[in-house]
C-alpha cells in the first residue's frame, strides 16, 4: 500500500457557529444554528436538543423553539478565521486551507523543531486557544487520513493506516473536498459506487485502481487514493508547467469593496490563462504586500478548479481577512496582490463514467427547458409530480417545470387510503361502467359501505360492460381495447368508501371495487348514481 507523506490537521468544529459567537451574533451557551436552506452547523447546546447538520430549518426550529438562526456568511467565516491562521503560523510555516475552519500541514519539519508530534499539537491546540476557540489536531498519512484523525484528536501510525480508513462510510471522503462544485462532482461518483454496493472506505480501497480509473476518470482516481492513505496529487501523465502566476499592483486598497473589485480582475486573468492551457489546478496561493510593508501568504486546496468564480471567492475572502480593521493590528493598505496556481492537471483528465455525464445531460436539459419557458411562459412546460394520496387518481398532479412549490412525501401513510397495489393505468377521465348483479339487476353501494341491489340478499357482481358517449375520448378507447363487450367478473374486494376536499365545489365520495374479470383486473368506484372504471391492472 503506497502511503502519502505525514500530514497533520487542524479542524475547529461547528467553525461557522464559532465565527457567529466571535462576530458577537450569538451567545456561548445558547442554542445556535448557522443556516441557509439547511443547518450547516450547531452549536454544542443545540445538538445536545436534537439539531443535527442537514436538518432543514422548520425542522430545527420545530426541535428547538428558541434556537437562534445565524444566517450562513462565507465571508464572515474567513475573515475570524484570519486570527486563527495567525496563530497557527507562529508554530507551522505552510498550511492548505481546506475551508475556514479546517487546515491541514506538512507534520515532519514543524515537529521536530516542537519536540515531537505531540508536542506540536498541545502547542497549536494552545495558541488557537487564546483566540477563544477549541481545536482538535491530528496525524496520518495522506489528506484523509490527517482530517479523519484530527476528527477524532489522534495520531494514526502508518502500519495502521489501513485499518483505521476502512471502517468509515464512503461518504467520509466529502471531508477533504475543498470547494462545493468538487463536492458534487464527488458526490455524484459516491452514489453511483454505492448503488454497487461500495459503501465503506476499505471497499473502495481494496478495488483495482484500474477499473476504477477506466469508469470513474480521474475524480474517481482521487477518490480511491484518498481511500487507501495516498496523497491528494495525482500523477500525471504529461509534465505540465509546475505553476501559473498572476501579478498586480495597485495604488492603495483599504476597503472591501475595492478589494472585491482587485480580486475579480485577477482571479478572471488565472482563470483565462489556465483555460487557454486547458488546466485546472489543486491548489491556490494568494500572496500580498501592504503599506506598511507586511507581506502574507495562504495557500488554499481548490480540488481541480478553474471557473474564475471558485477562485475570486477565495482570494475575496483571504483579502477581506487582511483588511479587516477589527482585527488588533491592521496591514495597512494593499499593494500588491500575486495569485499562484499549483498542482495543475488536465483540464480533459476527467472521463465521464460508464453510465455517461449525467450531470451534464441535466444541465442541457435545465438550459433548454428554461429558454422554451423564457418564450413560452412558465405553463409551457410541466413535468409530474408524486404527492401521494387515498386514490390512484390523487398521487400525482403537473407542475411547472423547476417550480418551488411545497414537496409532499409520497411515502406517507394516507389513511383510508385504497389498499394496494394500485392499477398501472389510470384514466384521466374515466370512462362510465354498468355493473351487474348475479340476479340481473343494477349493484349500487348502500349506506353503510356495502353493495346492494333492489330484491338480492346477497348481491355480487358478475359483470362489467362499457357505457359509450356520444364522442367517446381517448380514455373509453383505450378501455375500449379490454373491454368492449360485456366481461364476466370472477371475484371482487371492497368496497372502500373514499372521501375528499369536503370543504370545496369539487368534494367528492366514492367507493371503489377491485375486481377480478375477464382481461386484466380492473378498479371501479361508485359516485352517485354511476359506477366510473378509475384503471386497469394491465
């Protein structure tokens, strides 16, 4: 097993709850929860009441009544962090930032100058401390390995590295993704090898890196050497340039606004010159000079990124850090600002899996469907919906295309729903039945959910026949294919009485018969005075 380099890690938890406390927008011991659409963090207090990462926010607040939401602010997260990587640097020389709250450092130099890994860790545990923040610091061999590590505050030995990977679920690997655009792309390649059955760490790791390069391309390269301790690197196989740089000066920045503006046009500048090269790179480092005559550097992991947009957001937050005039010792005004693209790759390296880019596939679809509503109207186009229901006609309606209507559960239990399984084809108006007694006469439903029929004691249909309109639909014609004479019926089961929308011109009530006839099965429901053939099970 070809193992990476020692690397240690230092991870802050629930930071984005942490960077709220430290903004002064929440308490220590209160309830907190940092949220968009989503929880993205909790603090201790609310996990302790039933908050969890990933609940949506009805259900936090359901949990927790007196939670306070904090919402999500990715510039606010990077600027506190700046504090904390000041304190990290008085210990280790060069760090990647994954994302504000987790870092990760060459272990081997730093610890000897410390005394030792341990020593080094109680000493960065310490300094991060005096920021008002716990941290947890941990050793391993290769990217996931030190973040796992660090998860729990340990140091894992290389022969046991194996071992200490293969329990986790595959999902793990999402920690060392270091932009949201990787995350998908990894989250993707995730599910798809877990609907073969690849759930854990050790199964990925114990498959042929080549099988898995030949369907997966290069995310699922890095995947399964991440999976087996390796470094994040991937060979390559052409020698790309080490690095691509860009460089400006400017006249004096001191505000955020301005160094937005900076960052933008230079992040655009290193995004032109790695698409004309066809490259994306691992990592980012943005270098810069101020007034005063500081120069700081950050290097950031960004997974393969090449969009200007992934890269203006780091070098916008790390700017904004520098700036920050709450901060105790300000730079001054920025100067000079260098952006180094290392770790570079193809940009073609990545292969479509076995399956096609689907991803890419629902994207084309996504614009083109847009741009017919954009000259058609949103009602152009409709696409169903599950919603659920009592009745085979109610588990579905039409929406407009990408709509952000309220999502009902399907699965829910409906009661007084019909029991199952339901008919495969449903009229969408359903053609009208005559349904016959054993005796002759016409079956109704009595009032206490029974059939019944004038004179019979013991009514039971025995055939079913096709009541046609003066401009039969499509739907009598299709009913028309099974039965277009009168079919005996064998047995039945019901009736179930079914009522809905009491409070609306459109209530109804109905009771439904399976029955058993002659051609495929069939589902009737009495309203009124007439029976309706609501499906077939064809």
């Amino acid at each position: 097993m070809m193992l990476g380099t020692l690397r240690g890690a230092l991870w802050v938890p629930d930071w984005p709850v942490a960077a709220a406390i430290a903004s002064s927008l929440a308490l220590p011991e209160s309830p907190v929860a940092v949220c968009d659409t989503k929880v993205r963090a909790a603090s201790p207090a609310a996990r302790k009441l039933g908050v969890r990462q990933g609940d949506t926010r009805r259900k936090a607040l359901s949990l927790v009544p007196d939670l306070l939401i904090v919402p999500r602010d990715d510039e606010r997260d990077m600027k506190v962090f700046a504090g904390v990587l000041d304190a990290i640097d008085d210990h280790v020389a060069s760090t990647v930032i994954l994302r504000p709250g987790l870092v990760t450092f060459g272990a081997q130099a730093p610890a000897r100058l410390a005394g030792g890994l341990d020593e080094l860790a109680s000493a960065l545990i310490s300094s991060v401390a005096e920021q008002a923040e716990e941290s947890q610091v941990g050793y391993g061999c290769g990217l996931l390995t030190s973040i796992l590590a660090a998860r729990k505050g340990a140091t894992v030995p290389a022969e046991k590295t194996e071992s200490f990977l293969a329990p986790f679920p595959l999902e793990a690997v999402l920690v060392a993704a270091g932009t949201e655009t990787i995350r998908k792309d990894w989250t993707e390649t995730i599910d798809t090898l877990q609907s073969l059955g690849i759930r854990t760490v050790g199964q990925l790791a114990d498959l042929d890196h080549g099988q898995v390069a030949s369907r997966f391309g290069l995310i699922g390269t890095i995947l399964w050497r991440l999976c087996r301790g390796a470094d994040h690197a991937v060979p390559q196989t052409t020698a790309p340039a080490g690095e691509i740089a860009v460089r400006r000066h400017a006249e004096g920045i001191a505000n955020e606004e301005q160094a937005t503006f900076f960052a933008k046009a230079l992040s655009d500048e290193l995004a032109q010159k790695l698409g004309q090269r066809m490259q994306v790179c691992g990592q980012l480092t943005v270098g810069a000079r101020f007034s005063n005559g500081a120069e700081k550097s950050r290097t950031w992991s960004v997974d393969g990124a090449h969009r200007a947009r992934d890269i203006t957001d780091r070098v916008r937050w790390q700017i904004s850090g520098w700036l920050d005039q709450r901060r105790e010792h300000p730079l001054g005004e920025l100067i000079h600002l260098e952006l180094v693209a290392t770790d570079l790759s193809s940009a073609g390296s990545h292969q479509p899996s076995l399956w096609g880019d689907r991803k890419r596939g629902r994207e084309q679809a996504q614009r083109s469907v847009l741009r017919i509503q954009g000259m058609l109207g949103d009602s152009s186009v409709q696409s169903v919906k599950l919603t659920g229901g009592r009745s085979p006609d109610s588990v579905a309606e039409f929406e407009n295309w990408h709509a952000t209507s309220e999502q009902k559960s399907p699965e829910k239990p409906w009661v007084g729903a019909i029991p199952k399984p339901w008919p495969s084809v449903v009229f969408p108006t359903p053609p009208r039945v005559v349904l016959s007694c054993k005796c002759g006469g016409a079956l109704y439903v009595g009032e206490e959910i029974e059939l019944a029929c004038l004179g019979c004691e013991n009514p039971r249909p025995v055939s079913l026949s096709l009541v046609g309109g003066k401009k039969p639909d499509s739907s009598y014609a299709h009913a028309a294919c099974y039965y277009s004479s009168k079919v005996q019926v064998w047995n039945h089961a019901g009736p179930w009485n079914v009522s809905g929308r009491w409070w609306a011109r459109d209530a109804y009530r109905r009771a439904y018969l399976q029955l058993g006839v002659e051609g495929p099965a069939a589902l009737v429901y009495r309203s009124g005075s007439s029976w309706f053939l609501e499906g077939i099970y064809s």
